[in-house]
C-alpha cells in the first residue's frame, strides 16, 4: 500500500505553496527571534524504500540515493555514512521529499539534478518541479513543473528518468509520468521543453478503474541513456506493445526501434561502453509491489538485432526483473535482479559474457536446502531479520525485496550497492561470486534515516524514547544514538498507529496497530516487552488508543468498530458509550479516572474511566493532548491555533499569537518555570514556549524544515528543551538547545 501523507494534512491544508484560508495550515506570530538548536536523528538506519541508488561515473565515491517519501543523499566515504540533503523542504511543499528521479553530472561532478513531487494525484496538491545544485547538493535551485511529478507512486523504482548527456552536459533529459512526455533542458537545468519529436507518451496503468487516480495514473515514459561514445540516446516507455525507443542524432528525431520484444515494461535499460550495446530488463508491471514475469534482452544498434538473455525461462518465472548493472571496469559483466521474489527470497544473477550464460546468488541443492554464494551481516541494524524465524528454504535476513537499483561501482568492480524496501545493501567482495568464494553484503544505510512516525511516547523514567511506526512498527529506543536490535514484537502489530503510557505508572504501555492476529499490545516494562491483548468485535485496524494515568483502564478507538475501554489491561474489553466511532482519545495525566475524547468538532469526557463520555465544548481541531502534572488540562491544536483548558474542557482559551498548528506536546519545565515547555509545530517552524503559550521561539531553521512532519510529537520530561519531531519519511529528529 501506498504511504499517504499525515491524514492527507498537506492537501488538506496547502495548495500551490500557500496556506488555504480558514485550513489547519499552522504558523505562530507572536514569537521571539529563533534560539539555536542542533537537530539530529534517533538511529535507526533505513526503514523504507530506496528505489535509486546513483554512482557519478567521473569522481570515485560521489553517490546519490533517492528515496521515495524521504528525499535525497549523498555518500559520505569518510564518515561511512548518507548525509540528507532536502532537508530545507517545509511543508509548504513537502511534496518535494517524494524523489522521483535523480542523475549525476558525468562531466562536472559537482552538478546534480533531482525531478521532485510525491503524487500525481489530489494527495498533493502542487506541481512537481526540477532541482539543480552546483555544490553537490548542499543547496538547490527549484524550477517549477507544468504537472506532477510522482516520487511515491506506482512505477516509481523504474528509471533513471533524469539523465545528463554525456557529451554535452548542459543538456538535461527528464522521462516524465503521466502522459506528459519527455522533456529537455539546454541550460543545466534552469530551462525545460517537451520534445515534441518524441512520438510516445505512454498508456501503461497498473489499474486504470482507479477513482483514487493513484493505481490509474499513466506512468509515462520510465528511463534516459545514453551511449557515452555515440549519438544514440534511448528511452524506455510505459508501453507493453512499445517499450523502448532511439534518437540517432542526439536527440533530434526519434523512432520505436524494430524487433523490439513486446508484452511488458523495460525498467531499466543501461549501455556497454565498449560494445554499445542496450540491455534491458522488463516486468509484466511497473512495480513495485508486485510483477510476476519477465525477461532481459540486448540490442546490438551496429545489427540492429535483439537477443533474449533471460537467466531464466519465462515459463519457469514467477517474478519480473528490475535491478540492471553493468561492470565498467570488466565489459560484458552484469548483474540483474528480480524484481519481485519475496518467497523464498530474492535472486540476484550475474553473467560475465554479455549475457550468454549466468550464476545465480543462491541455488537449491536438495530442497528445502540451498547453497549461498554469499553471507549476510546484520550486525549494523540487527531489526533487519524482522523478527523472523522462517523455515528452509525461507531466508533470514532476506536479501531484499522491491530490488528496483542495483549497482556496482563504476570505480570499482568489487563494490555492489543496491536499494530495498527497508535499507541499502553492499558489498566489497562481489568478485569472489567467479572465484567461488562468499562474499559478505552488509546494510549500507548509516545516516539515511526513512522511516515513517505515527506517534510517540517519552516517559518520565525508562528508555527516553518509545515509537509507533508506519511498515515496521516501532522500537524501544533505550540509546538514541543506538540501532535498536529489534522492533516491537509479540505482537509486531505491522504499521503502529498510535501508543501511550500511564503518566503515574510509565512501566505500562499501550499501542494499537494494523497487525493481523491482534491490533493491540501492552507492555508492563516500559515498552521494551509486549503481549497481545484480547480486541472488540469488528476490529480492522489500531485507530487511537490511551491508558489511564495509574494504567487502571485503557480506551481504545479502534478502527472498524466502536470505542471500548477495558479495565483487565486488554484482558476484556466493554463498549463504552457517548463517543462516536473513529474518535481520537487522550488520559488525563494526573485523574485515573478522567479520560477526553475528540470527533466531529466537538471534545467530550469520560469522569469513569472511559466508560462512558458526555460532550462539552464545540471546538475545530485534529490534536488533543494532556498536561503532565496538570489536572484537568487539555490542549487542542488545529486550524485556528491553538487552545487551552483549565477545566476538563468545559471551556477553552485561545493562545494568543498562534494562528494555527499541527500538534503540540510537552516537556521539562525550563530552570525556574512551574509549567511544562510547550512544544508546537507550525507552518513555517517548530516553537517551544516557557510561559504556557505566553510567547514563543523558533527552535528549527530554514534548513531544517523535514517536510511533512509533525504528526507525532514529544517533549522530553528530563531533559530540557529536548523534543521529539516525527516526520512522514524522514525517521524522528531529536532537538536540543545548542551547548546543552
């Protein structure tokens, strides 16, 4: 499944890179001038799909991955690490964190180019745009698109879809999605023209019945390469019956080339230097979640023949190929990868005669058993076996899934980098595959950090930090500087939606998520542990969940059925009355008994431990949160700011200076307050205040914006001036006072 944005929040609240009057689009004015803060991420290495993985073909060690929620980074040989570079993106145009595509500059290494955008549908309201930067990424021009560019949609790990010619590096090439075709820049990217010689703009859909427009889009042209030593120029096309076409003339007229092999979609096509030669790999989809058959070919432009190179049968297929590579140190060495294997796991193939015969990475020997020509290394990010114990011949660790960039160094023959749906892996030993001997693939995603945070909790005593993740649950993180060695478990619950602990009692946690046996977890360690609770009826999915302040009962707003509370910590659960299906819970943080319940603009009460609820104040917000140590105080935040209650909701003030927020949470006091810091996320920053919303600063920068965050947000109670910041494909930021 795609992952949306935060309830949609930006195309509910930003259209065109302004705030839409009257929407939740956050912003506090009454602030003093920003305090420094340093930003750093809470370790846990990867965490979703890195669709691309980039080598510059003129400096050793200049590489790009791009991710697609997440946005783009460079490798950092020295630091052994991946440094984020759109960072500076806001939420103003968070769609800019969906990496479409990315190229290199093969003659100035300097210059590199991302296409940006998340979606070509509604979900984001603003048009795609072309990023250039002469420094390597650490800052950026924005040329704004005609359309959308899709970073998270169907399709998105075919590619490159930008490229630089390699003769003339001015010239720019972008293979668009949606039907808008193939376009061209002059003038290193500041400029751009549709080449309406290209005579094919694509008809592929993975489900063309899709209202949503997400399955339905046309996914367009898919693929730019270039022959570094001729005037051909190839593009790959979304087109079954039409996959691939040339430009002998550098890109002036254009044709299908004959013979070409029909009936599915080149997702990659790279050129041999030496021999010229085009080969591709195809999928019966675009990926890429799925695609069951496939095929490689080569096209030899001085015969104009193809040949059929498949490593395997297409009736012995049950997967699409993807990942391509060519060895630019040895000409006629490649490696192509299956697109999708997730049983047993995935294959990788290599050839080092131009296709003419292959080895795979792994073979059966007898089944269930297999031989391996390699060995895997998780100890970097030991969550990667993912909590699994499968039987033979199911591997764990897997190599990988969605294997959509392989790569190996165009430097050096020894060293393979590629993307998976959870983490980059690598080797430096890839020619011991001819030797025969192992080589050992290690996770390769140190600093890239692409998680998507759905709600967090930072206890008064225990770990300072436990989360609730989209994908892979969340973890117990005892050291935020540490990878935790696994993820929450027993039950893994899937994607976590919401967790919390009792504010007198922080041993005892709670989290719901979307698992499939169970929905519910509870933990009497301080998160590190879980059992699985008992559920409702009806239940679907995690929705909202709370747990009294001395953990006595728990209310749970699940998803497909109506909101329960039980008081045998998930043992049983009874309908509670008065408050509407899908609504969002908060514990107060000092009654046991005092539970506040949010739908449909109005907040409601529970004075029984969630038993029953009763409505109060009418009010339009999408956070509701408690005070700890505060009694009877509720904050809302929303589209007109935020607001504050003193008396169990019966009322509510306004927070002068604040015209509108996403979320706000709270921490340690500052050194002589008496209340809590105040965390809030806006428009335009994060702010804290020390004076309960009297007046605020500015603890983020320019440069530090993280897009789409936000949704999940947590003070830390011990350390001052410490906040949490979840974000929608960026992991979780921690920020602390500068010198602090």
């Amino acid at each position: 499944m795609p992952r949306r944005p935060f309830a949609v929040l930006a195309a509910a609240l930003m259209v065109a890179g302004a705030a839409v009057p009257g929407s939740a689009a956050a912003e506090v004015t009454d602030r003093k001038l920003a305090e420094t803060y340093t930003w750093k991420n809470v370790r846990i290495d990867g965490g979703g799909f890195v669709p691309g993985v980039v080598f510059n073909r003129r400096e050793r060690n200049l590489i790009y991955a791009r991710t697609d929620i997440g946005g783009a980074y460079r490798w950092d040989q020295a630091g052994g690490r991946w440094i984020p570079l759109l960072d500076w993106v806001g939420q103003r145009n968070w769609g800019y964190n969906g990496v479409v595509s990315i190229a290199t500059d093969p003659v100035d290494p300097n210059r590199v180019y991302a296409a940006v955008g998340m979606y070509t549908n509604s979900w984001d309201p603003n048009n795609g745009a072309i990023l250039r930067s002469t420094d390597r990424g650490a800052t950026w021009q924005v040329t704004p698109l005609p359309f959308k560019n899709g970073g998270n949609m169907p399709g998105r790990g075919q590619g490159e879809r930008l490229a630089v010619d390699p003769r003339d590096n001015k010239t720019v090439y972008y293979a668009a999605e949606g039907g808008n075709g193939l376009w061209r820049s002059k003038d290193y990217g500041a400029t751009w023209v549709r080449v309406t010689a290209f005579p094919n703009a694509g008809n592929y859909a993975q489900d063309p019945s899709d209202a949503t427009g997400y399955l339905s889009q046309n996914q367009g042209l898919t693929w730019v390469t270039f022959d570094e030593t001729t005037r051909d120029v190839f593009v790959g096309v979304a087109d079954k019956q039409n996959p691939v076409y040339r430009s002998s003339d550098g890109g002036s007229t254009w044709s299908r080339i004959p013979g070409q092999p029909t009936g599915y979609l080149a997702h990659k096509g790279v050129v041999d230097p030496v021999s010229h030669q085009l080969y591709i790999a195809t999928s019966d989809t675009g990926g890429p979640y799925d695609g069951g058959k496939g095929q490689v070919w080569k096209f030899d432009p001085r015969t104009g023949g193809w040949t059929d190179i498949s490593p395997v049968g297409l009736a012995d297929t049950y997967f699409g190929y993807s990942g391509l590579t060519l060895d630019r140190q040895k000409p006629g060495t490649l490696i192509v990868a299956s697109q999708i294997s997730w049983w047993p796991d995935a294959i990788f193939f290599r050839s080092t005669d131009s296709g003419a015969t292959w080895s795979r990475i792994w073979d059966y020997t007898s089944y269930p058993n297999t031989s391996k020509r390699y060995t895997m290394d998780i100890s970097a990010n030991p969550w990667l076996d993912f909590n699994t114990n499968p039987q033979p011949p199911e591997a764990t660790p897997k190599l990988g899934w969605m294997n959509e960039s392989v790569e190996i160094d165009p430097f050096d023959s020894n060293r393979l980098l590629y993307g998976t749906g959870g983490t980059i892996y690598g080797t430096t030993e890839l020619t011991n595959w001819d030797r025969g001997t192992t080589f050992t693939i290690r996770p390769q995603a140190r600093g890239l950090e692409e998680t998507a945070v759905l709600d967090l909790a930072s206890p008064p005593s225990g770990a300072p930090l436990v989360s609730a993740l989209g994908d892979i649950g969340g973890f117990y993180h005892a050291d935020l500087t540490a990878v935790p060695a696994a993820f929450h478990d027993q039950p893994s619950l899937g994607s976590n939606t919401s967790i919390d602990f009792a504010e007198l009692n922080p041993s005892v946690f709670v989290r719901a998520g979307n698992g499939d046996g169970s929905n519910v977890g509870i933990s009497n360690d301080g998160g590190r542990n879980w059992y699985a609770g008992q559920e409702p009826a009806g239940v679907t999915g995690g929705g909202n969940i709370a747990i009294a302040a001395d953990a006595s009962s728990i209310v749970w707003a699940p998803a497909g059925a109506e909101v329960h509370h039980s008081t045998s910590r998930g043992g049983s659960w009874t309908r509670s009355s008065g408050l509407p299906t899908g609504a969002k819970v908060e514990a107060d943080r000092v009654n046991p008994k005092t539970f506040y319940g949010y739908a449909a603009g109005r907040l409601y009460i529970s004075t029984d431990g969630g038993a029953t609820f009763t409505g109060r104040a009418m009010i339009d917000a999408r956070t509701l949160r408690t005070v700890p140590g505060r009694a009877g105080e509720v904050w809302l935040a929303g589209p007109n700011g935020l607001s504050r209650s003193t008396d169990s909701g019966a009322t509510f003030t306004p927070v002068a200076g604040v015209n509108g927020a996403v979320n706000v949470a709270f921490g340690k006091a500052a050194p002589g307050s008496a209340y809590p810091a105040v965390y809030a996320v806006g428009l335009d920053g994060v702010f804290r205040s020390d004076n309960a919303g009297g007046s605020w600063v500015r603890i983020n920068d320019d440069q530090h914006q993280y897009g789409n965050a936000g949704e999940a947000l947590a003070g830390d109670p011990r350390v001052y001036g410490r906040v949490y910041l979840g974000t929608n494909g960026r992991g979780i930021l921690y920020a602390d006072r500068a010198g602090s």
